[in-house]
C-alpha cells in the first residue's frame, strides 16, 4: 500500500478522504453494516473527514441479477430506511461525512442502485445510478449529484459506469464539483472487447493467503490497476477534481472484484492506493490550493459551447443501458453526421 507522504492536513485547504474496499457478503444487512462500521472507526481514528464505501455494499452486488424482482423488493429500504439510518448515526456519532451504496425502494415502487452520502451535519444526500443494467427491475436515474459540505467543498457522486461516460463527469465538474466520491463494483469482468478486462481464476482469491502473489499480481495486472490506469486519472485530469475511487475486492457471485482503492489529484497523480487482496483502507489528504491552477479547470474556460449541440442530439442508435451493456453485436461506425 502506497499513501500520500503529508498527513497532516487540519487547514481549511486541506480535506482528508479515505477510500474502502471491502467484501460484502451477498443479502446480508448486518455483516456488511458492522463492515462499514469497523472500517469507518478506523478511518476517523485517522482523522478522514470523508470515507467513501463500495457501490451497493449494504447488499452485495452481482448475485443480485439472479434475484426475481420480488425478492429485491423485498430487500430495497428507501432513503431514510433502516440501513442508511445507521450509518447516518455512525456519520453524526465520529463527524464524518460516510457515503455507502444500497438498493433503493423508490416512489411508486420503482428500485434503483443508490448512493446515500451521509454529512457530520445530519443531512443525507442520495444519487441514483444513471446507467443501472444489473436487473432489468433496477430503473436509471435520471438525475446529477452534487452538494455542498461542511468543509466548503462541493462533492458529486458518480456509481460506477456513471464514470465510464465522460460526460457525466464533465457535468458533475461543470456543477461545481471539486471531489468526485466514484463507487464501484468493478474488475475481473468478462468484457466483449479484445483488449478489455478478464475474469480472475477463483481458485487464485481463495488461495490469498498461501500465495499472496500471484492473486495480487491479478489485482494490479490488466483486469484490475492496469485497466483502471488507462481512463480513471483521466476523468481527474480532465475535469480539474479530486476523485475517491471505492470498490468492491473478492469474490462476487462468480467473479473477483479486483479492489485498488485509491484517491487520485487534480493532475490524475494517484495520492493513496492499495492493490491488497482483502478489505482495506487508503487516505490522502486533498490539497484544495491545486484546484484553481489545475489543467483541467483552465482548460474547461476555454470550453466553445456553440459547438457541442451534438453532445444532447440524438442519432437513432442509442440504447437503454443494460441493452447497451450486454449487447454482443458490435457497434457500426458512423459514417456521417444525421443531417449531412
């Protein structure tokens, strides 16, 4: 594990975050609970004021596309539920802002995969994936995040394949965001590209501890670090923001979520990261004075709006994104422009 050298960051132009990875346990509410809770007390025993937890991880993630849409029902709490109300008082009780993924019971019925972001105020601030495929009783947000804290930093969360589409991080930058909390359950995919992520053998995750090696070579190899290495610092340097990058590490109904918990700068410099195979914890203190000067931030200025009306237009070809997720034919080059 690598963490940034400067730990000491009380001043009102520093902000201390910290990132978890850790394993849930599939349905089960009071382990993954008491997860967040441990990790939690040692995060603020380490002075973050931020903590950001993995996409989902009051579930459990993958298995749930096997559930029929009664049962997630069943297990979905709304935003002021049970779950999310216990790590608001862990929130209060260690004056922290904790943000933790759950699946949400909507309005009228409807589910979606959440993110509850908790503040050391009281407030709780909820976004919606917008691009959900995991069950096809999971509905998209339609909506951004972006909030401020007591800290006066504005933050916006992204859950996963929200980050993968550079215009939302783009958005979220453009709403004022200087750090981004990105939770994921990512890693070890079977992806349909020829140069895209693989699946990590199992029986090297459930040997960790006789050959801690070769499973960690995994974790930082192609599927895992090297992959998140070629857009995650990126969507940082792009867009001048700070970004928390949370994951899920460990088995996950049949594949290995690759963890690499890390925080990165403005400048996509990785501050704090770990490629552990198991539940850890990273924190970096956010040195705020980089935001006005960085790349991103000036580059945004010089932005032409006039010319970006393609950016909302669309062309015909656009999918619901579990079509798009799971499709297996590949996509056709766009010759031309729709009104040429």
């Amino acid at each position: 594990m690598k963490q940034s050298d400067d730990m000491g960051g009380g001043s009102a132009a520093a902000l201390r975050c910290a990132s978890v990875q850790f394993e849930p346990r599939p349905d089960d509410k009071a382990y993954n609970l008491a997860q967040i809770e441990q990790h939690l007390r040692a995060a603020a025993e380490q002075g973050a004021q931020v903590v950001a937890f993995p996409e989902m991880c009051l579930l459990g993630y993958w298995h749930l596309r096997r559930h029929p849409a009664e049962r997630l029902r069943a297990l979905a709490e709304p935003v002021d539920g049970p779950s999310v109300a216990a790590v608001r008082e862990l929130a209060l009780a260690r004056g922290v802002a904790a943000g933790v993924g759950f699946l949400e019971a909507g309005e009228e019925g409807r589910l979606f995969n959440s993110y509850a972001v908790c503040l050391p105020d009281g407030r709780v601030h909820r976004h919606r994936k917008l691009h959900a495929f995991e069950h096809p009783a999971i509905d998209s947000g339609d909506a951004y995040t972006v909030f401020d804290t007591p800290w006066g930093v504005r933050m916006g969360v992204l859950i996963c394949w929200d980050n993968n589409l550079v215009e939302n991080v783009r958005a979220t930058a453009l709403m004022g965001a200087s750090v981004l909390l990105a939770p994921h359950q990512t890693g070890g995919t079977d992806s349909r590209s020829p140069h895209g992520m693989r699946p990590i053998p199992v029986p090297l995750w459930r040997g960790r501890h006789q050959d801690p090696q070769a499973i960690e070579a995994e974790l930082r190899g192609p599927s895992g670090r090297e992959w998140l290495m070629r857009w995650l610092p990126s969507r940082a340097h792009d867009n001048g923001l700070f970004v928390v990058f949370s994951n899920g590490v460990g088995e996950d109904d049949g594949e290995i979520r690759t963890g690499n918990a890390m925080i990165i700068d403005p400048y996509g410099r990785i501050l704090a990261e770990t490629w552990k195979a198991g539940d850890d914890l990273v924190v970096a203190d956010l040195d705020l004075t980089l935001l006005p000067l960085s790349t991103g931030r000036r580059w945004m200025q010089g932005r032409r709006p006039e010319l970006y009306d393609i950016l909302s237009r669309r062309f015909g070809d656009e999918r619901a994104p579990r079509a798009a997720r799971f499709a297996t034919d590949p996509v056709p080059l766009r010759r031309r422009a729709l009104d040429e």
